[in-house]
C-alpha cells in the first residue's frame, strides 16, 4: 500500500515510470554491446574489458570528481545528461553506416556513457528522498530498488525479443529513445515541482561535499556499513561460476541456469515489497548486517547444494535477501542532510563499484577449479564481515564522538 500511495503522486507516478523505462533500455544496451564484443572478436577476455570500461568511471569520478558530480545535483541538469546519454547511444548507428561496428568504438561508448552514468545515478539518488515525506522516504527508496530489479529481469528478455525482429542498430535507437523519455520527464519535474515543496530539489547540492575522512570520522557506523556493502558485493562475484556449479550438480543447461537466473528476479521482486514497507527492515546496523549474514548463508547452502533444483531454490532465496541488503542502506544514507547524503552516496557508489569490478575480476577465476568449495568459502566469508561489521558498529556507536547522530540508530536494535 505504501507504493500505491506513493504512484498516486503523479510526480513519482512520472518518474518511476521514466526511470524503469531508462533502466530497461540501459539493460538491453548492456546486453547488446555484450552480443557485439562477443560477435566481432569470440574473445570472453574482451567482453569482459568492455564492462570494466563502463565501471572505471564511477570509481575515477567518485575518487576525484566531487566537484564535477556536484554540479548536476538538480533534476533539470540531470535531465541535461540524459540528452548526453541519448545522442551518445544514437551515434552509434551514425557511424556505422560509416565505418561498420568496432570494438574500440564500443570501448569508447562504454566509457562515456558509464562517465554520465556515474554522474546521473548518485544525484539522482539524492534527489529522491526530498520529492516525498520524510515517512514516506523508505518506502520511495523500496520503489526504485524495484524498479531496477524489474528491468534487470525484463531488460535482457526484452533485447533478445526484440533482436529477433529488428536489427541491431535499431536496438541502440529504442535505447536512445528510453534515454529521451527519462531526459522529458525530469526537464517537466524540475519546472513543475512547486518551491514550497521541493525548492531543494530545483537547487543544486552545495558544491562543497565532505570527504570520506571526514564523513567516516563524523559517523563511524555509517562507515561499517558501506565497507559492508562493498566486502558484500566483491564476495558475490563468486556467483559469476554459477553455470560451472550448475553442471557439477548434474543441471549444466542453458535451461536450468535461465531458471536460477529467474527464481533470482522472481524472489527479489517478491521481498521488494517487504523491504520497502517494514520498518524493522532498515534498523541499522541490526537489520542490514542481520540481511548480509543471510546473504551468506544461502551462498554457503548453495554451494553444499547436491542437486540442480536445490540451487535454483536457493537462488529465489538469495533474490529475496537483496531488496532488504539495498533498502536498509539507501534509506540509511537518505536520513542525512543534503550535502552529507550527496557525500555518502557518491562514497558508497565508488566503494561498491570498486569491489564488484575486483569480484568480477578475480573470484571466477580463483572459482573456477572448485565452484562448490568457493562458494561456501564466499558464503562464509560474507557472514564473518556481517558479524564484524555488526560488532565494531556496537563498540563505535557507543563510543563515537560525532556531533550529531547517525540517521536511523535511534531506533530499536535487532
């Protein structure tokens, strides 16, 4: 009922609707240049340079771009990169005509669009929580969690239905056309959100943001809880080897992995709405640590899995411990003013992209020999950070010398 309420708003109502459409069309952006690199060179090494180029510039802008990021704290800049965002996606055909597809090209699309991804997604973030009441700001956080979570399932399905009956180059056009929807909508929010309510939404984030040092002095919780989230996310680049455990257990399949993949999405979608309405969902830290330590549990019980069915069970599980991990922590970081959350989002972004492009990088390969034992070993390892992360949270919440308090501990601990 709180996303019903909350989509009867007609401003949420436009940008939820404009940002699922952006994500589903980034979605199949992602899996088309994947096809292409793939197509072109029959190299999985270049596929995977291809994702990193899109993920270097979320940790370079996050490491020295605060200043720049700054500047598109406001919903009509964002709209501004989203037009970037569309006539870099609608070149591509451009070229092509010219010159024909190329893996440098891609290279170099990849890494522009991920420059103005790393720009747009920690402002739009920000942004979110001032457009509703302060009641209403974990379940808007829940609201967009879902919305992504929706087009990573539908994304990729939609690309290959679409695949099948329009070319390529037409593909990249409907993705430009997702990136000019989104740009539409938030040009009308920022001229139609009224200044009694949302004057800190049309005004820029202060350009001077603190920095990590001072931010993980100020509030050391806090500081537990993101390097949770990225130690989190680089254990769960173990998940990479899943088709390779897949086939140890006798479900080796195109079929059965498809089946795993969806009982993911179909489990995230289902808890989304738990954690974006319970409020016992966002108790920091008991709560989220309490929802990473579960996170390692399912890993750890889908590596000692002796069947293919058990593991697609366990991947609908670990779907559902997703939206909680996610929410907790967004809705976390929005308690803060402005200029802090702008900070901690920008942080958090980079610490997690960081870790996921290592995670991709090295957990297959170092999983590849033995994916049961590497997943329990992940499994375990998430669960130890969790109760680590949990136990230094208690000692620094008790004896921090923050002037003020971390957002959200007031409540009562699980």
């Amino acid at each position: 009922m709180g996303y019903v309420r909350l989509l009867r708003q007609r401003r949420i109502l436009l940008l939820w609707g404009a940002q699922t459409l952006s994500v589903l069309g980034d979605r199949m952006y992602a899996l088309a240049v994947i096809w292409l690199v793939w197509d072109a060179t029959r190299s999985a090494a270049l596929t995977g340079v291809v994702a990193v180029a899109e993920s270097l510039p979320y940790i370079l802008v996050g490491t020295a771009g605060r200043r720049l990021a700054a500047r598109f704290a406001a919903l009509g800049r964002l709209a501004v990169l989203d037009v970037a965002r569309m006539l870099t996606v609608a070149a591509l055909p451009i070229v092509w005509a010219w010159s024909g597809p190329s893996v440098p090209m891609l290279l170099v699309v990849a890494a522009v669009l991920g420059l103005l991804g790393a720009l747009f997604d920690p402002n739009l973030g920000v942004l979110v929580p001032d457009l509703v009441r302060p009641d209403q700001v974990q379940a808007v956080t829940g609201l967009m969690d879902l919305m992504g979570r929706i087009a990573r399932i539908a994304g990729p399905g939609t690309a290959g239905l679409l695949l099948a009956v329009i070319s390529d180059v037409q593909l990249y056009l409907v993705d430009a056309a997702t990136f000019g929807i989104s740009a539409a909508a938030l040009a009308l929010l920022a001229r139609r959100v009224r200044p009694t309510e949302g004057s800190a939404v049309t005004a820029p984030t202060p350009s001077v943001r603190p920095r990590a040092r001072e931010l993980l002095r100020a509030y050391p919780v806090t500081g537990c809880m993101v390097a949770l989230h990225a130690a989190g996310q680089l254990l769960l680049g173990v998940s990479l080897v899943l088709p390779a455990l897949l086939a140890a257990r006798g479900g080796g399949g195109a079929q059965m992995y498809a089946a795993a993949m969806t009982a993911t999405g179909i489990g995230a979608v289902a808890a989304n709405a738990v954690a974006g309405n319970a409020r016992w969902a966002t108790v920091i830290p008991g709560a989220y640590c309490a929802a990473w330590a579960a996170s390692g549990v399912v890993t750890a019980a889908t590596g000692a899995a002796m069947a293919a069915w058990q593991i697609v069970v366990l991947s609908a599980a670990a779907g559902a411990v997703g939206p909680f991990t996610a929410v907790a922590l967004r809705t976390h970081l929005s308690g803060f003013e402005r200029g802090e959350r702008a900070a901690w989002m920008m942080f958090d972004q980079t610490a997690l992209r960081t870790a996921g492009t290592a995670g991709t990088l090295v957990l297959p390969m170092l999983a590849a020999p033995a994916p049961a034992a590497a997943y329990v070993a992940a499994g375990a390892g998430t669960v130890a950070v969790a109760a680590a992360a949990w136990a230094a949270a208690a000692v620094l919440g008790r004896g921090r010398a923050a002037r003020r308090r971390e957002p959200e501990l007031s409540r009562a601990r699980l």
